[in-house]
C-alpha cells in the first residue's frame, strides 16, 4: 500500500501566519489547527515555538529544466534546504506550483490552447514534475493548480484535463487551490464549478481557499503604497485579486463547493486552509485582525462541518 492509499484523518484547518491572526489565537478568539508558514527559517522558528506550523514551499515547476525553480531566489531550486524545513517542522508534503510562465516560452502565444503548443508545455511541466517526485517519492509530492497570474502563466497549464494528465502520470498527489481554480476557469471562458469537477480532485490531499476581489479601492490604495517592485506589481495587475477577505458571493460559492467534501469526492484533505492574510510588507497591509476575528470562526464551522468522507464522520 502507497501512502496516497492511507486511512482518512480527521482534516485540519489552517491559516496563513500573520501578526493579528497569532494575536487573536493568543487571546483565545479563534481556534487554528495550524499557521502556514513561508519558507522563513527564521520566521519558522519563531512562529513554532507558539503553534504546529507547516510550511509552504516556493517552488515551482513547467519552464522544463528538469528541476524546480524557487520564486525567492529564482535559482534551481536547493533540495537539501527544502529536506532540513521538512525535518525541523515535521511538513508532510513537499508542494510544488504548476506554473510555466509566458517568459519561458517565447514561442508560445499567452493564450493559446493548440494541441503542438499543449504538447510543448505537457512535456516540460512532465520533466520537472518527475524530477520532484524522484526527490521525495510520489506520496510526498503535492503539484498545485496555478491561477493566471495576471497573464504571467501560459494557458495551456490551466487546462483540467493537463493538470489531470500530470498527476496521474507521475501519480502523486493534488494541491487544490479553489481560488486559483475560480480565476483560471475565468480567463478560459468555463463555469468554475464546471472548472472544479474535471480537476483531479480524487487524488485531492490539501486545500487552499481565499476570497477573490477587483483591484480597486482600498487593496488598490494598499497595493500602491506597499511600493512593490516593477516585476511583482505586473502579477497584481490584474482586474481581480485572490487571497483577500471572503464576500457573500465567495461565501456562497464555498457554502456549494465543500460539499464535495461530504460526497468524498474531493480525496483525503488533510488540511483546509484560508489564505488570507500573511507576512511581508504587501500581504501585512492587506491583513486586517477585524475581518479575521469574523471570517475564520464562520469558515472553520463551513469546513469541519463538512469533515465526511464517504458518509463516515472521521472526526
């Protein structure tokens, strides 16, 4: 028996570290089974000695360099740095994003979905995505669905049924993104419940989830101010962002979509986690203690209420 067939656990709920949400555990106001954390040794240290942690790597994979490309330092990434956060804070996975960008394939249209462009992107996002799980086996590989990144990811790796065709071929496991799933089926024209269902969300081991808002107002304002570089303002610079406070429409759409977790047929989760808030000057201006005091009560009640797994409570 392979780890991707082990016994269902009782699921987790998560959130992104940040000052205000440790504040309002600290105070007894809301219940986190663990913070997700950046890959920060220092901050990793720090936020451990108060919390179970479990880290979130910045990897990514599909430019086709037979290797995963870390987004800090964009370099190859460093394997025996990514085993030592593994040991030292006990993370179970190692999460890679699936996501070639448009500056990695100058032969290939942003938006094209041609079969010879498709194949192209298949076979890098193969390559790289086996390398990982020749690393760490396939049990401890989770690939994540990436979302369009304001046009920074090509579309062809947005397509379902080629995430669908990576993890089963490599047989590793999913790292559902419900928020990135929402956009990416937005700039492929799709339903995003459509979008939901052909992903290969059996093999389903980890869920992320944030709220989804236009680019105006008051993140517009905070965006402005965090002064970000020229590279990172171009992936905000889309008409919508993620990883914001849910709105009645986001809570709508999760009240529907984590029933797929009562019916089973989102896999083995073992972790759902709410992705807002965060350290780094950006997300730290973005992170309001108010809103979190409010929203994570009410959407750990909307996961664990749905913690079923083939009709069996696993509580």
């Amino acid at each position: 028996m392979t780890s991707l067939d082990y016994q269902p656990q009782p699921m987790e709920f998560g959130i992104n570290y940040s000052q205000a949400a440790a504040e309002l555990l600290a105070e007894g106001r809301v219940q986190i089974d663990r913070f997700k954390c950046p890959a920060w040794p220092d901050l990793i240290a720090a936020v451990g000695r108060i919390h179970p942690i479990y880290v979130h790597f910045p990897l990514r994979i599909g430019a086709g360099t037979g290797t995963a490309i870390d987004t800090e330092t964009l370099k190859p990434v460093n394997w025996q740095r990514v085993r030592s956060l593994l040991h030292e804070t006990g993370t179970v996975h190692v999460n890679v994003h699936l996501a070639p960008l448009v500056s990695d394939f100058d032969q290939i249209p942003p938006d094209s979905l041609e079969r010879q462009h498709r194949e192209i992107l298949l076979q890098a996002m193969l390559q790289d995505a086996r390398a990982v799980v020749k690393e760490f086996g396939p049990e401890r590989v989770l690939i994540e669905n990436a979302d369009p990144g304001s046009g920074q990811i090509l579309h062809g790796a947005l397509l379902p049924e080629v995430i669908h065709q990576i993890i089963e071929e490599v047989n590793c496991g999913f790292l559902l993104d419900i928020s990135h799933a929402r956009l990416a089926a937005r700039a492929l024209d799709l339903d995003a419940h459509e979008y939901l269902t052909r992903l290969p969300t059996n093999r389903t081991r980890e869920i992320h989830l944030a709220g989804i808002q236009p680019l105006a107002g008051r993140w517009l304002r905070l965006l402005r101010q965090a002064e970000l570089d020229q590279k990172r303002r171009k992936w905000f610079s889309g008409p919508l962002l993620d990883h914001l406070p849910l709105t009645e429409d986001d809570w709508r759409f999760y009240a529907q979509s984590t029933q797929q977790l009562r019916a089973g047929a989102w896999g083995q989760p073992s972790i759902v986690t709410f992705e807002y808030g965060g350290v780094g000057r950006l997300w730290e201006l973005f992170t309001d203690k108010a809103i979190l005091a409010e929203q994570i009560p009410r959407l750990r009640t909307l996961v664990l209420e749905n913690q079923f797994h083939k009709g069996e409570d696993t509580r």
